[in-house]
C-alpha cells in the first residue's frame, strides 16, 4: 500500500482527477497485477491476440489510437509503433512505466483526454441531480485514426465518477437511483456509439458479467452470484469470450473472488 501510495505522488494529474481518485486506481491496478500475474496472464495474453487480429485486418497503417492505455499491460505497444506511422495513446493519467514506454518510440504520442467528458463536470457539481451527459471527447477530434482500440476500459468508464459521488454524499447515495443508474448507462452506451462512428478499423475488449465465488471448508468454488457489468447495456453477439480471474480469494476480500466473462472484437 506504501508503494502504491508513494507512486500516485509521482503522478502528474490535474485537480478533478486527484478528486475522482483515477489516479489511485490505475495504481492499485497495476500493483494488482503483480500481484496476480499468473491468474491474469490468460487474459492479458488473449487481449494482445485480439488486438493482433485487428492489425492485421487493418488495411491502412497511419494511425492507431489506443483509449485506457494509461497501464499498457495489454497493449502490444513495440510491435503497433512498428506497423503503424503514428500512435497515439489516450487515458486521463498514465503511469510513469507507460510514459518511459512511449519515450523510447518517436512516432508515440500521449493525450491525456476524459473520452466521456464527465469527471470535470461531476467533479464540480452542486447537485446529484444535475449529472452531466457523456460527450465526444473533443481533444480527438481532429484525429482520423486508422485502428482504434478501446482496451478493458468500458465497464469502467461510470466507476470513478460514482465512486467520486457516492464519497460526497457520505455514503448516501444509491446506485440504483434512476438518475444515477441511467447516467452510468448513458456513459456507456455512448461509448459504444462512438466507437461505432469512427473511420477505420475498430477493436473493442470489454467485461460484460462479473462472477462472483468462495471455496468452501472442502475448497469447492460455490457461486455467490453474477452482476452485469455494462449497466443495462448490451454488447452485439461475434467476438471471442474468455474469462479473467481479475481478484482471486485474498486479493479484495479474504473468501470473496471475482471473475469477469471479457468479449473480444477485433472488428467491432
């Protein structure tokens, strides 16, 4: 927890996000999979097999704009600055690992950009009911990207906001409230929208379903139950599924673990 601590304080990050607490996140995240690496390297491995099918159903190689590449653990980044002219990598913060990353290539460049436009608006709201709409990130507006890549990051897209709320309102807000529960769909959906109205090849990985477990006294896995990971919304059928042991037994609680169903689409 030092370590995780003491790296977010080397962080570079604008107020509202120190607020949000994005930041601390994408640390705790990375340290995570230190943790875990055994447990996610399945996953990480059939993230970067995606990713591969989709360059190389790519016809044109100029440009490739990867979103929630603030860790890099899933992004094949040597071999997208080889085949492309220009990437560019896009998160709200990124890790000091991601930036040496993307040093050492000259045609790699980062944006730091909210894609959903939410976390200044909520950060300074007055009230609950006044939440913000998602819009199209502006700051990418004026690039014509070849391959994008939007990687692990939809599901988690409404958190931090609705973490940032829920710590305002001392603990009394509820997620299932109209208003909130729609903006978290909201923030989604547009995201898939988006996505959808862009140039050139598009790859989408996402969770859809997180599962949650517990081994009993005999260590047998008993089901606690399954939570929809999208917030109502829906992802069309194709792809490849896999599952992503993300926090086994002892990681987030001491007999609680979660496993999230991913799907893959190297054309989205």
């Amino acid at each position: 927890m030092i370590a995780e601590w003491l790296t977010s304080l080397r962080m570079p990050y604008p107020r509202h996000i120190r607020a949000v607490g994005f930041h601390k996140e994408l640390v705790a995240l990375a340290y995570r999979y230190d943790r875990q690496q055994a447990h996610w390297q399945p996953h990480l491995q059939q993230t970067r097999d995606v990713i591969a099918a989709a360059m190389d159903r790519c016809p044109a190689k100029r440009t490739a704009l990867v979103l929630g590449a603030g860790g890099l653990l899933d992004v094949p980044l040597a071999r997208l600055c080889e085949q492309f002219a220009r990437v560019h990598l896009v998160d709200v913060v990124f890790l000091p690992g991601t930036r040496r990353a993307a040093k050492r290539f000259d045609n790699c460049n980062l944006i730091t950009c909210d894609i959903t436009g939410t976390l200044e608006p909520v950060f300074d709201l007055d009230s609950f009911a006044a939440l913000p709409r998602p819009v199209d990130p502006a700051a990418l507006s004026g690039i014509v990207p070849s391959l994008t890549l939007s990687v692990n990051m939809l599901s988690q897209l409404p958190l931090m906001p609705l973490d940032h709320l829920e710590r305002r309102s001392n603990g009394q807000l509820n997620e299932d409230e109209p208003p909130l529960s729609r903006f978290c769909h909201d923030v989604v959906a547009h995201h898939l929208a988006w996505l959808k109205s862009l140039p050139g090849q598009v790859c989408l990985i996402s969770d859809e379903r997180r599962f949650l477990y517990r081994y009993d006294a005999s260590m047998a896995e008993q089901s606690v139950g399954e939570e929809d990971a999208l917030f109502g919304n829906a992802l069309p059928p194709g792809g490849e599924q896999w599952m992503w042991d993300i926090a086994p037994p002892g990681e987030q609680e001491k007999h609680l673990g979660i496993r999230h169903l991913v799907r893959g689409y190297a054309d989205f």
